[in-house]
C-alpha cells in the first residue's frame, strides 16, 4: 500500500521548523541555519555528487526513492499570501523544480495549475489534508506522497492521523522562536516506532515508522 511520507524535515534543537514570516529573500523565515549542513544535490541520489558518500547524504537521498506526488503548504511555493496578485510567480526553483512529479499546493485561493517540461506540476487546491491526500495519491500512480512541508502542513497531517513515515533531522542549533511542528501534539510519538543515530556533523536523524 502507498504511504504518506515526510523526508528530510529539519527541526531545532528548541523545536522549530521554520521562522515566523516567509519573505522573499528569507525563504525559511529567517531559520535558513537549519539548513547549513543540507546538501540539496544527494536528493537526486548519492550518485549525483562526486564528494564521499557520508551518512549525511545517504540518508538524505532517500527523499524522491518510490515518490508519485507532494503535498506542499502554500508558503513552500512562495512568500504571497492571500488572493494571487503576481501569477507569473512559479515557485522559487525557476523553470527545473527539483520535484520532478505533481504537486499539490494548500491555498485558499485558485489558481491555474502549472507544468514544466522536467514532469514537475503545481496544482492548487482548497482542501482538507485528508481530500489533498486523496488528490495527491490519484496523482501519484500507485506510488507514495510526500508530505513537503512547511512546519504548519506537516503538523496538520499529524493531526489527521495521515503519515506513515517522518524522516526528521535535529539540528544542534537554538532559533528561539519560530513554527513548531509539534504545537497540540502531545503524545504523539506513541503512534509510531521510532530509531535515531547520530552522524560525524552533529545531526541527529530520527525515522518515525507508523505502528500499524
């Protein structure tokens, strides 16, 4: 059975996953350390790099492995909120977003769905996490979908009761504020079989299973 995944999602040492206000030139909110040991080339695959195969990146080149289609929050895509006043904005990738499959966008407001030549799609829909989810699995073809994020996107579907697989990566630094994940999520660790292992650069990568 396809599953509901969540890959490579960095979070604090205190918890947060993203910074308060997305901008243009602030992508995370102001969190953009968490991302300082994220090298975004191993998400094609180890054998996309020339540089020594660390545990780092094999672990996170697992994030396309068997994926049909994401689900994304409408603040991944980009900074605009409310009605589309900028439809020539097509996400902050430019013309070869590293997707390479449908995705799904969480908004309140419509907008015509996107395509590039390299398979990747944007398509924008109101919709519950259960009935995204439901969009996203007819897209994907049998394979899994992909939570993307952002911290309020993941959070919502552990809320539903919707994801089988998180790969969450600790990162030994201190934000102090920000969007936590984990906001209304007490106990939520009992829902899943959960195994850690540090890695040589100080991150702790966490594989949260779903107990079924």
């Amino acid at each position: 059975m396809a599953r509901t995944r969540v890959h490579n999602f960095f979070v604090s040492l205190d918890g947060y996953s993203a910074g308060e206000t997305i901008t243009l030139d602030k992508p995370i909110g102001g969190a953009e350390r968490l991302f300082q040991h994220f090298d975004g080339r191993v998400i094609e695959g180890v054998h996309a790099v020339d540089d020594p195969i660390t545990l780092d990146r094999a672990l996170t080149s697992t994030w396309g492995q068997g994926i049909g289609a994401e689900i994304m929050g409408r603040g991944k895509f980009g900074p605009q909120t409310g009605p589309w006043t900028d439809e020539e904005w097509r996400g902050w990738w430019g013309d070869e977003p590293p997707f390479r499959t449908p995705v799904v966008v969480l908004t309140h407001h419509a907008r015509e769905s996107i395509s590039f030549d390299n398979g990747t799609s944007f398509h924008f829909v109101d919709a519950t996490p259960a009935d995204a989810l439901e969009r996203a699995r007819d897209l994907a073809g049998g394979k899994d979908v992909r939570i993307g994020g952002g911290a309020s996107t993941v959070r919502q579907f552990l809320q539903a009761d919707l994801i089988d697989f998180m790969h969450l990566v600790t990162v030994p630094i201190v934000l102090g504020r920000g969007v936590s994940i984990w906001d209304g999520l007490e106990e939520v660790q009992d829902r899943f079989a959960i195994e850690s292992t540090t890695t040589k650069s100080g991150l702790v990568h966490h594989f949260w299973n779903r107990e079924r």
